[in-house]
C-alpha cells in the first residue's frame, strides 16, 4: 500500500491500514481471536477523504503484487 499509512489508530482524514492480530489484538490469544473472527489475513481499512480512484488503485497494486 501506498496511499494506506499503516498504523492502529483509526479515525483520521487519512486513510489507514491496521493488522489487528499483531496490534490491537496481539495480546488476545489465537482461539480468543478466532471465535471473534479476528484472523491473521485480517487487514482492518479506515478510509480517508483521498479520492476513491487513487484508493482502488493503491488497493488494485498491493493486491495485485501477493498475486505476484
């Protein structure tokens, strides 16, 4: 991601990117965050005021270069 700062705090005019298993939920344990469907692919989005195109697309090519 480009545009998606990475961060825990969500809320801002930015958008934002967050992995809940290794920040907000990394003191819960694996099963805890199981049953409350916190997985490991789990990627949290708050999106920004950025124009959506420029948001697709940052999404589009992070998505894009797993695929890779």
């Amino acid at each position: 991601l480009k545009l998606f700062a990475q961060a825990v705090s969500l809320g801002d005019v930015d958008s934002l990117a967050c992995h809940p298993a290794s920040t907000t939920h990394s003191f819960v344990s694996p099963e805890a965050r199981a049953a409350a469907g916190v997985g490991e692919g789990m990627i949290r989005l708050s999106v920004g005021i950025e124009h959506p195109d420029d948001l697709i697309a940052d999404l589009d090519q992070a998505l894009a270069s797993l695929a890779a």
